[in-house]
C-alpha cells in the first residue's frame, strides 16, 4: 500500500500488474492472485469501471466521517478487472460508469474515489473535498 500512496503523490494511478499472466491485483501484495508469481510491475490503467453496489454510512465509528454522514461508499468493477471499494460521490448511480481517481485523504491513507464520468469534478463535491483535505480530518476530532 505504500508504493501505491507513493505513486499517488506523484499524480499516477497504477495498479499492480502480474508479468506472467498479466492479471490487475487489488488490493497490493507479494504475489498475483491468478498464478502466485511474485513477478509483479506497476501498470497504469484506465481509471474507468462500473459501480456494482453503492451504499450509506449512517452512523460510521470514525469522527471525521460521522460529522459527514450519511457517507457514500459502494465497489466498483475496474475495467481492467479487479474489484475496489471506493468513496462515491452524490452522482454514482449502481450499475453506472465511473471515473476512479486515487488520492491521499486527510489522515494520509491512499484513498479510492469513484465519479460520475460526466458528471461534476471531485472539487464540486464538498464532502469529497473535505475527505482529500490536510485539515479534513480536524472536524470534531479534538
Ligand atoms: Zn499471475
């Protein structure tokens, strides 16, 4: 997970690809998932997928989120293959495309978050601002 934060920070979004069967893997690991080699590389992807499931968090345990609840959340089908959870913004709709974009939240985690692809930009959505914010997660922490 770190070498993914890392590459976030310089404006990618890679997912590990294996070099032998040539699979996606999410999350990061030792080893790909289809055929256990440990020849993994970093790859960029398309950043497109397919919202499977959506959901709210309406009384989640983190201080941050429950200032901001209800929280949208849901997983989403990477056209590349793997499956990720992600932070929906207000205009995902189940079974509609998206545009992921990868950042790095408030708490510096390495974060998923899944647009509409012609929707509005991650900067229109003031929870999602919030979320990608230094100062996000001041909000009824103290
Ligand atoms: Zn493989």
């Amino acid at each position: 997970m770190r070498e993914f934060a890392g590459r976030i920070r310089r404006g990618g979004f890679d997912l590990q690809r294996c070099a032998e069967c040539g699979a996606f893997l999410w999350p990061p690991r030792d080893a790909c998932a289809s055929c256990w080699s440990e020849r993994l590389l970093w790859a960029p992807v398309s950043a497109a997928g397919t919202a499977i499931a959506a959901t709210a968090l309406h009384a989640p345990l983190d201080a941050f989120f429950r200032a901001h609840a209800p929280w949208r959340i849901g997983s989403v089908r990477l056209d590349e293959g793997p499956v990720v959870y992600a932070h929906f913004s207000r205009d995902v709709v189940e079974g509609g495309a998206v545009r992921m974009e990868a950042r790095i939240d408030f708490a510096g985690r390495a974060v998923l978050i899944a647009l509409a692809p012609d929707g509005g930009r991650l900067e229109d959505d003031g929870d999602l601002v919030d979320l990608i914010s230094q100062r996000g997660g001041d909000n009824e922490r103290s």
